[in-house]
C-alpha cells in the first residue's frame, strides 16, 4: 500500500569535567567489546519498529476514544479523547528523527504528509470566528460525503501546504478548536463539547464534524501502521536498510538525527515562531501542546544517537563515537544535558514563552534552547567525521 505525498551556547569545562566520570562508567564500550556498524544499525531498525509500532498502538486508543465521543458526546468523553490525543503525541513525537533520511515515512512512497502536516489552514476544515459556514465540514454542495478518499485527495491539493486536511493537527483542531485566548491567560482552543451535540449543539453540522473526525482518526492508523510494518522483522524497508552499504545505512541515520535537531526543530518550530511571535506558527497551537512537541522530537534524535527506547539499549553511533574519539563522545554528553535541560527550562505554553519575543525574559530562554539543540547537531555531525562519515557529502 503506497501513498503519494508533496511533500553557540559555549561548552562549559566544568560541566564537561563533571560529567567525564559519570559518563566513563555508563557506556563502558559494551563491557570491553567493540561496537560494530552492523549492530548499530540493527539497533536503528529495532527502535523505528519498536517507536511506531507504540505510536500505531495510541493512536488506536486515540481512535476509540474518539469513536466514543461522538456516539455519546458529553464533557467527560470529550475530556478523554483529548487527553488520548495529548497521549499519542507522547509517542509519536519521537519518531520525527526518522524522517529526513529517506526511509519510508518521507521516501517517494512515505505517508508523513498525511500523519504530522502542519500548520494547517483551520477554516478550510471547520468554521472559524467569523465564519460560521467555512470549511468542509460546513460544504455540502461542494463536499456532500466526508470520506477517507475525499479527504486524502484534498490534503496539500494543488501544491498548498495549508491545505491540511488529515492528520494530527487536523484531529487537533476538531477537538480544541482555535486558541483565541491571550497567551497569558495560558489555556489551548476552547471549543465546546456542544459542536458535537445533534440537538440544541453550538454549531452548525454537527453529524458531518463526527464524521470527519472519525475519518481522520481512522486515517492515521492506517498510516501509522504502514510505516510500522515496513519496520518490523522481515517488512520490506526493513529488509531494504539492513542489506545497504553499512556506511551508506549510517549516514541515512546521522542526516536524520542531524536535520532534525540543526534546522527543522530549532529552526522552523522555535525560531520562526519567536521571531514572529506569533501562535499561529507553533506545532500544536491548538492544543497548547508545543512544548511537549519539542522535547520529544529532541529526544527521539538522543534515542537514536545513543541507541536507547522503551527496554532497548543496544551498540549504537554513541558507542561508535566513542571508540573513536573520547574527547567528542565526552563533549556530545555535556551537549546533550545543556540541551535538554535548556529545553525543560522553557515557559509552558510554548505561545506564551515566545509572546515577548527573543528580548523577553521567557523568549531569551526559547534562544537558549534554540542554540543549545543547534550546538548538540554540531557535536553530533563531529562525531560522524570521527568515525569516518560525512554525513553532507
């Protein structure tokens, strides 16, 4: 089944100092034993399976929350699907470090357009404050069935990449709704549980909002399960990436990682966003959910350099790094507690951290992080030198 899509924060000696010790004693290059490429690479593929495999399985959960919502729409079933959509980004917030290298959520044939597009255009979905009637939702003329066909095909239609129509966002939207609060007063979208309501609900088309967002609930398993399957032991990319040339399999890894944490994540999600200071620009704006959104997707880059997830701990880049040169895996360490500590440091939500901008005192720390996560790609590019990878060449 195939889917087209159109798709310097210093190093502190100190901390370096401090953290050498520690670090000496928790990967001893696997109790003495050199670390292979193959192994490495192996530890990728299992993580990918294990990640989406768990990110399928909440969004079924995801899926069967919403399906009982909108049987029986009330302030507690309403309450539980967004707390299973919240849950669900838990998950897949990690895999964004498998994009990028020409794997199959992103490759030619990959579904990522259908899974994570964002932002989204909200009113080409739903109506919006001053447009009662706008949307598919509320176009019956131009839109009589709300169907998974029907709402695939108008996803990124005619090269627009607001026209999102599917997808966690989409299924954000429908639930929170837009986020038309102060970003002090610090709350997400407030739509009702009413606009689901068939008799005396607080908006128009009630049944065909039900619709769609069973339908886009229904989609993104069905995505999400494809990539887990091209994953999984004997699944075709999986049988695909561990048969490539060991060094070639292992720069698809580090240009992952790499893209991720030096342009997409630090870049797009957080420095547009405050410069611009502008909720609009954030991943989860609806939902208030950003801030979740950014340390999981640096997270999922630490996953894969250290070769860590859920009960896997196998040989991976960071083993290799450090067989090679234990001054850059030392150095990588101490970057990756400055990042991540840089990231927790950030004010929750994510709009109201960047509502002041860089010079605020809550947009300052939005920077630090910034050039923090900036810093760790450059580390990790320097460990792909040392092991004899030019991961842009």
């Amino acid at each position: 089944m195939y889917y087209k899509m159109k798709i310097s924060i210093f190093k502190s000696g100190l901390i370096v100092g401090a953290l050498a010790f520690f670090i000496s004693c928790d990967k001893d290059d696997t109790n003495g034993q050199t670390v292979s490429k193959k192994e490495v690479i192996t530890t990728y593929a299992d993580i990918a399976y294990a990640n989406y495999q768990k990110a399928y399985e909440d969004a079924v959960v995801l899926e069967t929350a919403i399906n009982t919502f909108t049987a029986n729409p009330s302030e507690t079933t309403f309450t539980a699907a967004k707390n299973s959509w919240k849950q669900s980004r838990e998950s897949y917030g990690t895999t964004e470090a498998f994009r990028f290298a020409d794997g199959p959520i992103d490759n030619a044939d990959g579904p990522e357009g259908f899974i994570n597009s964002w932002p989204l255009d909200e009113n080409y979905i739903d109506y919006v404050q001053g447009n009662p009637t706008a949307g598919i939702i509320n176009s019956l003329v131009s839109f009589p069935i709300i169907s998974k066909d029907v709402l695939e095909g108008e996803n990124g239609k005619n090269d627009n990449e607001k026209y999102v129509t599917v997808g966690y966002h989409a299924i954000e939207f429908l639930l929170w709704g837009q986020d038309l609060t102060a970003p002090s007063a610090k709350l997400p979208g407030q739509r009702p549980y009413t606009d689901y309501v068939l008799v005396g609900g607080t908006a128009l088309n009630q049944s065909r909002r039900a619709t769609y967002l069973k339908v886009c609930a229904d989609l993104l398993t069905d995505h999400l399960l494809y990539v887990a399957n091209q994953w999984k032991t004997g699944g075709a990319y999986r049988t695909t990436f561990l048969a490539m040339n060991e060094d070639d399999a292992i720069k698809n890894m580090y240009r992952g990682v790499t893209t991720l944490i030096s342009a997409e994540l630090p870049s797009e999600r957080m420095e547009v966003a405050l410069g611009n200071e502008d909720q609009e620009d954030e991943h989860s704006c609806f939902s208030d959910n950003t801030h979740r959104d950014i340390a999981l997707n640096l997270q999922g880059a630490i996953n894969i350099y250290q070769g860590t997830y859920g009960t896997i701990d196998g040989p991976s880049l960071e083993d290799l790094v450090q067989q090679a040169n234990t001054t850059t895996y030392t150095e990588t360490q101490a970057q990756i507690a400055l990042a991540t500590s840089s990231v927790a440091a950030m004010a929750i939500p994510f709009d109201y951290a960047i509502s002041g901008g860089a010079s605020s005192v809550e947009g300052a720390k939005v920077k630090v992080a910034v050039v923090a996560i900036k810093n760790l790609a450059k580390n990790i590019l320097d460990g792909a030198t040392k092991i004899g990878i030019l991961v842009n060449s």
